[in-house]
C-alpha cells in the first residue's frame, strides 16, 4: 500500500509540473465557480437553474477534432456539433483515452502505449472539441478507461504489466466470460494501476492548446467518468473482484477530485446488470466512494430482452422490462439522493439492417417511451434528468458493404471497431428520431 500511495504522489507531481509549464504560456482566466455543473439536494444545477439535459455518446469527437488526415474531419465536426445543438442536444459522452492494443477490435490508432501520450494530435483533437463545444454551451462526460476491448483499456494496460498475457474476446478459444474475468484483473493489479494514473494525471494536467484554459478550470467538462461501463466480474464467481473494484472506484475518485475539485466524478456503470445483478454493488459503488451522481445504462437486446428479427413479438416484453429497469434505478437513485442519468441507451434499424435506407420504428417507439420516463421524473423533482443515446452516427458513413470499419477508415459513427457501423447508430438523415429529439428536449426546457 505504501509502494501504491509513493507512486501515485509521484505521479501527481509530474503531472502539476507539467501543467505549471503550460499554463504559464496562457492567459486564460478560471471560469466561475458557478459556471460548473454541480449536485445539490439530488439534483445538477447550473448557477441557480436545474440542469436536465438531452446528449448523446460521441466517442469519436477527439478523433474528429485532430488535425492529422488518417482520422481528422474539423469541418464535419463542427457541422456535427451545430447539427446537434439545433436539436437541442447539449450533452456529449466522449472517449479521453485509447490504448495501442494487440486486441483485434480495438480502435486504430490509439493515443497513449504503456500510459505516455503517442498521438498527441488526437488530444489536441479533444482540445479542438472542447472548444467548440464552449462556444455552444454544450457539456461534456470524459471518460478515461474501458472495460471492453474496443478503445484498448484495462485489458491492454494488464498485457503491458503482466508480461505478455491477455484474452481477446474475437478468439473462439476464449468464450464468454473469458474476457470479462481477465479485464477484472484489472483492479487487483497495482502495475497496471499505476501506468493507467501516470496517463489520467497527464490529461487532468492538460492546458487547452487552443483556449488556453486548464482542463481543471473549464466548466464545459461537467465529469469525469472512470471508465466505459467498469465491471466487477461476472456473475460466474459473483463476487470476485468486489473490495478491488470498490477501492480501485474510491481511490481514482479521490486522484481526479485532488486535481479537479469543481468538476464531478461518475462511474461509467451499467447499473444493476453490469454489476453482477446486485443492488447492494450498485449502491455501494456509488455511495462509498465519493462518486457524485448514479448511471445506469439499459441494453434490451444485449440482454436478450428484445429480438430485432422478430419485434412485432419480442417489443411488448422487452418494453416491459425496460420499464422495470428503469423503476429500479429511479428507485436505487432516490435512496441514494443522487441524481441519475440513462447514459447509454438504443436499438437496433428495424429487423437489424445496417443501411441508413432502413426504418427505425421500433426504435423511435423506444426511444419515446424512454424520454416520457425522464420527463416524467424531472417534471415531479425525481432523480432521472438526463440520458445519453447509443450512440450517435452523425453524417458519418459505413465505408463498406459488409459495414465492418477498418483501420484507415476516416469515417467514423457510433458503432466502435467491434460492431457493425450502422447497428446502432442514429444518423442525420434520421429525419423522424432527430425531431422525437427535438421534442423531447423543447419539453425539458420548458420544465420550470
């Protein structure tokens, strides 16, 4: 533990040193305190108002954002971004790392290996998007880990520690949940720990290159999010990784609120179906470790909830559980008195087309059914006041007709390197989804 605690301050003297040495190049002012997204009596407020809002996950925004012409794309990213505010949109789920990876599925290329930034364009990518979204008073969820394969994470920063080993999901002599138990080593393993927090601190030490504002100072960065959808195991040893997993949540919590006290900190979590299917996980996670709102993701055919091939039959029930999903988090959040966010959540094209040529109703059925629920809760004071579609497509476009992205592809939308580009993505030209949006979010905003 000493070893630990002598690494980590370590760590975050480099990282301040790093961030006197920018700063010192700008000018830039701290933004108001009341400028930050904050938690009060259950509640975010702005200043004195409430924040409830609309967003989507935009992973690949930094990617966008960089100036190199392998991924770089500013002029549809700011087409992006005004396309969204007009529908009013103002929240962004946004990935802050990728790790170079053996793992097939992860995306290419990859901004840091063995916790030192290699492709710093794409962090001043981030930069660009930050910016941009300030300009547009949007806010952003940054987050820093994964659990999955797709952006390298916790199973890559285990290959660079361990010497070697690592388990990739795409091998047939690996099958579920072989993956899920090697990534959870993850929260045992000091090494990878420690590379994974010379890395965080690096980017919470970051200075905007174009605002010239620290990262720490700019009320557009609402959270910082651990990780996409941490786990603590999986339900065939249930239980494993559960003091690791609370103490790798408390003990990040504390590292990112020591060098970025105004801006909050979430989990990333599922909820109650990433963690382990037990409440007393989701509570506990949530409510012992300093985190300071709840999320909860809800994923009806991952689950095998909802059948895209057969959805006259399969809609009704899945809707259902749904339902009941979402009561149990509305439910967890209020004892908790933390607000609560529905941060992932979507649905296949009618019958599982990929093509942008396909109908969504199905979805655009979830998705009303979903926002009634948040309108609801925010309407009556409840803790459900925001959500974060899965994800968004944008004007990007599937490169090939088998719609399987490649490493080269500029063209990036929601769906990451592991999943076909179309399966779950929401477009632009999804002219019905985007006005269910609009709706929704003209709703919130006329909530007193």
């Amino acid at each position: 533990m000493l070893r630990r605690v002598g690494i980590c301050l370590l760590i975050c003297f480099i990282g301040a040193c790093s961030q006197v040495e920018q700063s010192d190049s700008t000018s830039a002012q701290p933004a108001s305190t009341d400028a930050f997204v904050r938690v009060e009596n259950g509640q975010f407020k702005i200043g004195a108002e409430p924040y409830r809002y609309v967003g989507v996950n935009m992973w690949y925004g930094a990617y966008l954002g960089s100036t190199e012409s392998d991924i770089g794309d500013r002029e549809r990213l700011i087409k992006e971004l005004d396309f969204l505010v007009a529908h009013g949109v103002t929240n962004l789920r946004v990935l802050g790392a990728s790790e170079v990876s053996p793992l097939r599925d992860a995306v290419r290329p990859a901004i840091s290996e063995r916790g030192e930034v290699v492709r710093p364009d794409i962090l001043e990518g981030l930069d660009f998007l930050l910016a941009e979204m300030a300009k547009r008073d949007m806010k952003a969820v940054i987050y820093v880990n994964n659990f999955w394969e797709w952006s390298g994470g916790m199973a890559t920063y285990l290959y660079w520690t361990n010497g070697g080993e690592i388990v990739d999901p795409s091998d047939p002599a690996h099958p579920w949940p072989a993956f899920a138990l090697f990534s959870s080593q993850f929260y045992r393993s000091e090494p990878a720990q420690s590379m994974f927090e010379h890395y965080l601190v690096q980017l919470l030490g970051r200075v905007n290159s174009i605002t010239g504002r620290a990262y720490v100072d700019d009320p557009t960065i609402m959270s910082w999010q651990l990780g996409n959808e941490p786990r603590p195991g999986h339900m065939s040893v249930s239980g494993q990784y559960l003091p690791e997993f609370y103490d790798w949540i408390r003990d990040t919590t504390a590292l990112i609120k020591s060098h970025a006290p105004k801006q909050l900190v979430s989990i990333g979590s599922e909820g109650f179906m990433g963690c382990i299917q037990d409440e007393t996980c989701v509570m506990t996670s949530h409510t012992e470790t300093g985190i300071d709102y709840m999320t909860f993701h809800m994923w009806l055919k991952n689950w095998g909830w909802f059948d895209a091939t057969q959805p006259d039959a399969s809609y009704g029930p899945a809707l259902e559980r749904a339902q009941a999903y979402i009561d149990q988090h509305l439910g967890l959040a209020s004892k908790a008195g933390m607000p609560l966010v529905l941060e992932e959540f979507g649905m296949e094209r009618d019958y599982g087309e990929f093509s942008t040529d396909s109908s969504t109703v199905y979805r655009n059925r979830y998705f009303t059914e979903v926002f009634e629920r948040v309108e609801n809760s925010a309407s009556a004071g409840g803790p459900l006041v925001g959500t974060n579609i899965w994800a968004w497509g944008g004007f990007g476009v599937a490169q090939h007709e088998d719609f399987i992205w490649r490493e080269g592809d500029g063209q990036f939308v929601g769906d990451p390197p592991q999943e076909a580009q179309g399966l779950n993505s929401v477009f632009a030209v999804d002219a019905d989804t985007m006005a269910l949006i609009k709706a929704h979010a003209q709703k919130l905003n006329a909530l007193p």
